[in-house]
C-alpha cells in the first residue's frame, strides 16, 4: 500500500510540474515528426496548429465523448456524496453530432454577439465595485480580488442567479473542478462532493422556479425547450438541464478568470507593454488577442478517435486518446511569427484557436472577450501605475489545462 501510494504521489507531482509549464513539451513536440505521446496525460499530443485544427474539425472522427475525463479517481465514499445529487449527462462540451447540436442551440441564441454586448454595461458597472477597494488599498491580491469576482457576476446574470447566490454557485464550481482534476484526501474529496451536490440543488430549483415562472435570462430558455409548454420536467431532463447549467457556470467563469489573471500577469511582467496600453488606450482589443493567444486560459481538451485514423503521419486505432493543444496551436511559429514573445503590437496578427475551431468553438468568445476588455480599459484608466509587487514571490500557475492561470497575482501602484 505504502509503495502504491508513493508511485500515485509521484506520478501527480510529475503531471502537475508538466501542468505548471507545458510550453516546453509543446516545443518538442511541434518539432517532433508525428505525434508525441504524453503518458502523464495517458494521450497523444496534438501539438501543431494545422493538426489542431484537421481534428477540430472532423467530429465524426474525432469525437468530444471523453474532453471532461478527471484526472484523479473520485473515492466511493464521495461518488455515494455524488449520487444524492444529479448525475452526470452529456453536455454540449462533451456531446457530438445531433445531441451538441441540440445542446448548441439555446446557448448560440443566448451568447449573440447583439447579447453578449448587452450584458456589458452590467459587467462594467460590476468591475467599477470591484476595483475601487481595491484602488483604495494601495495593493491586493487580483485572483481573489477581481479575476475569481467579475466573471462569476456576469454569467451569473446570464443564467440569471440572483447576485446573492453567486458565491455559492462559484464555490461549488471550484469544488467540483477540485474534485474531478486535484488531488484530494478521501475526507477532503467527499467535502468537495457535498459542495457539487448542494450547486446542483440550487441549479435545480432555479430550474424548476424558471418553468413555473420564466424570465428573461438563458435558465428560462432552457427550461422552456425541455419539455412542450403545459408539460411538467422528468427527472431526466432536470438531470440534463443541471448538467447543462453546471458546465455553462464552470466554464463561463473558470476560464474567464483565468484569461483575466494571466493577462494582466504578461502585461506587468513586460513593464513596457502595461505603459504602452496605458498610454494608447486603442491598443486594448490587440491585447486582448494577444493575451488569448500567447497563454491561451484552456490549454487543451482531451478528444477519442472514432475509428481506426492516421493523424500527422501517425497511425492510431479506434478509441485512441488524444490530447489537442489549444495553446501549443498558439505557439506555432507556423502561423505566428515570433509565437513565443508577448506583443501587443504584434503585426499581421493570424486568427488563434484561443476558443477552439470548427463545431465545437466556445459560443462564448464574445462575453469572454468582452470582460477582458472591460478589465483591460478599467485598470489602465484607474490604477496606471499598476505593477507586480516585488516583495512577493513570483507568481506560479496552476497545475491544471483547464484555466491556466497565476495561483495569486499580488500587485501594488
């Protein structure tokens, strides 16, 4: 037992060291001829842009079935936890043909560009709170002060939680994060469980309260297509509509958090790009391209192989994982001249695959984008003087390829 331990131990100190700086695995592998295997990620890497995008595209071979497999096993104490609450359904990350399409539709309508740039004016107001205690302090901390704060409120809104509910909503996003892709003790899993199952609660009885009485926000609209009008919610379709809004909520603020977080992290890391923004307000929509691209927030998605397929050269069989980097696509020298320097002004800039390609690209690039820029134009005009607080150590990223981003940011101006 003891040995099993220590092998287990070990194995999730060399993924989280690969987790933590990926980048040079990358590197090797866009050089590598075919592709290269990972076993830390038990999958084959997907590494260069051109590859990134043939398997983005091809569904039918490529299939989303497996893109939210944990990374740690969930004990039986806290699977038992888990069952008290809403099980698993396929959702429109993990779903092909017919059903994502399905699961697409609702949230293509709800994250318009004309409704994404409606919700704006409420993010602005919400990052305005945010940041005057945080301007009035004279240093903070930003992951905990702003970047976990700002996309919570906005999707919350989207979804349309009551803003007293967003805390807990958040956390139980992050707790069930925690418990599918950290390592955790037993008792420490079946906590983390019991925090799933009470967002899930709360997802319901929005659901539920919405059918009765809808609104104009995306639970309405979800509610309303599961059933024809007059008809009562099944337990199944409340177990796909909670599935459903979970992982709308997880991926609405996880990875836009992260976005916001490592991006003001490479725009102080190089000073004079921070000066050059708060000098040339108009640079703000190329550095928010530029900070999707250079540390892109979801760094790849898992992905199997529907039938026997070749891929780079690679021969692989049906049912073969593989691992598509997002981010290694983004650090193509390919397609981006200069891919591994951080450069708001970068010339003749290349569309990235930040939000993925093909069927399965984020339907919310647009809110996402819109909250960095929101972010973006506020610190510069309050906080110019904004820098990395030298006394502290230096900010060290997540072991994780869902959001990368810095574990805290401490700042002062």
């Amino acid at each position: 037992m003891g040995a099993g331990r220590e092998q287990a131990t070990q194995e999730q100190e060399r993924r989280d060291a690969l987790y933590r700086d990926p980048y040079p695995l990358y590197e090797r592998a866009r050089r590598t001829a075919g592709l290269t295997y990972v076993p830390e990620a038990g999958a084959w890497l997907v590494a260069r842009d051109e590859d990134v995008r043939e398997v983005l595209r091809r569904a039918e071979d490529f299939s989303s079935a497996n893109a939210l497999l944990p990374d740690v096993a969930v004990s039986e104490a806290a699977l038992g936890v888990l069952a008290r609450g809403f099980g698993p359904r396929q959702t429109v990350v993990s779903s092909d043909g017919a059903v994502h399409r399905r699961h697409r539709a609702p949230l293509n309508r709800a994250l318009s560009t004309a409704r994404s740039a409606a919700l704006l004016p409420y993010a602005r107001r919400c990052a305005r709170e945010l940041v005057g205690p945080v301007a009035a302090a004279g240093s903070a901390e930003l992951v905990e002060a702003y970047a976990r704060k700002l996309p919570g409120l906005v999707v919350g809104r989207l979804i349309g939680l009551d803003p007293a509910d967003v805390p807990a909503a958040v956390h139980g996003g992050y707790r069930a994060e925690e418990l599918l892709f950290r390592p955790l003790s037993p008792p420490e899993q079946v906590a983390a469980a019991e925090d799933v199952v009470a967002l899930q609660e709360l997802l319901d009885g929005y659901v539920r309260e919405r059918r009765a009485r809808p609104r104009e926000d995306l639970c309405s609209d979800l509610a309303a297509a599961a059933a024809p009008p007059g008809a009562g919610l099944g337990v199944e379709q409340r177990h796909e509509l909670v599935a459903h809004l979970q992982n709308l909520l997880i991926a609405g603020f996880l990875t836009t958090s992260a976005l916001i977080a490592t991006t003001l992290l490479h725009l102080l890391t190089d000073r004079r790009q921070w000066e050059l923004l708060c000098s040339d307000p108009g640079l703000v929509p190329a550095a928010v391209e530029e900070g999707l691209r250079f540390d892109t927030a979801v760094q790849a998605f898992r992905r199997v192989t529907t039938r026997p397929v070749e891929l780079a050269g690679t021969a692989l069989p049906a049912g073969a994982a593989l691992l598509v980097a997002y981010a290694s696509a983004n650090r193509d020298g390919r397609r981006h001249g200069d891919a591994g320097v951080f450069d708001i002004r970068r010339p003749g800039s290349r569309p990235h695959v930040a939000f993925g390609h093909g069927p399965h690209a984020c339907p919310g690039s647009h809110l996402a984008r819109g909250q960095l820029r929101v972010t973006l134009e506020l610190f510069a005009e309050v906080l110019p003087g904004l820098r990395l607080d030298g006394a502290r150590p230096a900010p060290r990223m997540r072991p994780t390829l869902i959001h990368r981003s810095p574990e805290a940011l401490y700042v002062t101006w």
